[in-house]
C-alpha cells in the first residue's frame, strides 16, 4: 500500500488546513502544538503528517520525502518553486510582503532622492526583486526573526516583511510604506508522486477544492 506523506508547518498553516483535511476525510491522530512528534499519524492507515517549519516544507517535497505539502508564497518564491508543481492555491494563511519603517523616516524622500537604503529581511529574493524594479539601491541585511527591532535600534532604515494584522508593527511603533504582494498558502505537490500516485491524490485535490469554495473567508 502506497503512503501518501502530506508536510505541514505548526501554526497558522496547520490551523487553517485542518478543515480541508477534514473535508478530504483526514483527521490528525495529534495535536502538532502538544505532541513533540515530528511524524502525525491520521484516522487512515495510508496517510501521515510530517510537521516541518515552513521554509522546509518545499524542499521535502521537492526531494519526494513528502508527496504533498502546503506553504506560503513567500517560502515559494525564497525557494525558487521548480520542481513543484502547485496546482492550488489554497487561500489560506493571508497576509501581505510590505516595506515597514520607523515611524518619523520619510521614505518617499528617501527613495525620491535616491538614498542608499539598508533592508533588513528575511525574504532577501524578494526584496532584491522589489527594489531592484524600483531602481532603489540597497544593502541587504539578512535577519531571521524579530525584524522590526532591526529600524529601532539603527540596524536598518526598513524591513520587508509579512503583515496580517499590521498589530506587531503598531506595537513597535512601526508602519508600513509600500505594499510588496499578497501572499496566501498553496498546495504543494511533488511531480514524481503526482504521476505514480494520481489515483490517490486526485480525491484529496478535489476535496480540498470543494471545501475552499464552501467555506466562507
């Protein structure tokens, strides 16, 4: 019997396909918050969960070692995406790529005069793209976490990061300057198992499919 092995990230990712797995008959044996195992078996003998952190989880697939994830577009484009396909995007997990700055830091004069700005990020891809476009020149400073501390204590003059509410950068006394894109989460799947297993995975895809239609954003 064929296993079909589905990556998922702990979180807002896992959260928010809970109910597609649902719809597709699949439910968690464990809660990945609670239980400090790394592979999740379900209510069917033929498909486990492998809970990895997001930026992971195209690699996984890629490499085969999981059939089927689910990521944000952010990961995806960091990562570079061939070799997935991605036939579904999910419209789960919302939030926006924006260029955030200290409150007082004029940035439109900054750019307009052509200031050489310092960006602190942990999607550099991104933000080279995006500045690149704009013909702003930058020095890229690759964070892994907590970049809105980076302005605040003169580390960089902005941040590109992903905002869903917009509270954490309220609280630091941030605001954001310049919508980079909308990202949302979407279906990962290898391309060997897309092939060898289609029989198998055609009815979660479609399940998936219907339950987005039916649930209400």
């Amino acid at each position: 019997m064929s296993t079909i092995t589905i990556a998922l990230s702990k979180g807002r990712i896992f959260d928010e396909t809970l109910p597609l797995l649902e719809a597709a008959g699949i439910v968690p044996a464990e809660n990945p918050e609670t239980s400090r195992k790394l592979i999740i078996g379900t209510n069917r003998d033929d498909v486990r969960l492998i809970i990895v952190r997001a930026t992971d989880v195209p690699t996984y697939v890629e490499h085969g070692a999981a059939d089927l994830g689910v990521a944000g577009k952010d990961v995806l484009l960091e990562h570079g995406g061939n070799n997935l396909y991605q036939p579904l995007d999910l419209e789960i997990a919302q939030c926006r790529l924006m260029v955030a700055t200290r409150a007082g830091f004029d940035y439109t004069s900054a750019v307009a005069r052509g200031a050489r700005l310092r960006v602190a990020t942990k999607y550099v891809d991104s933000a080279r793209k995006h500045f690149a476009a704009k013909g702003v020149h930058i020095d890229l400073i690759k964070l892994y976490g907590s970049m809105e501390l980076a302005p605040l204590v003169g580390l960089s003059d902005v941040i590109v990061d992903l905002v869903s509410t917009g509270g954490t950068l309220k609280a630091n006394n941030l605001v954001a300057v310049e919508h980079i894109l909308d990202v949302s989460s979407r279906l990962v799947v290898n391309q060997a198992a897309y092939k060898l297993k289609r029989g198998k995975l055609a009815p979660i895809f479609d399940a998936f499919k219907h339950a987005m239609h039916h649930h209400d954003h």
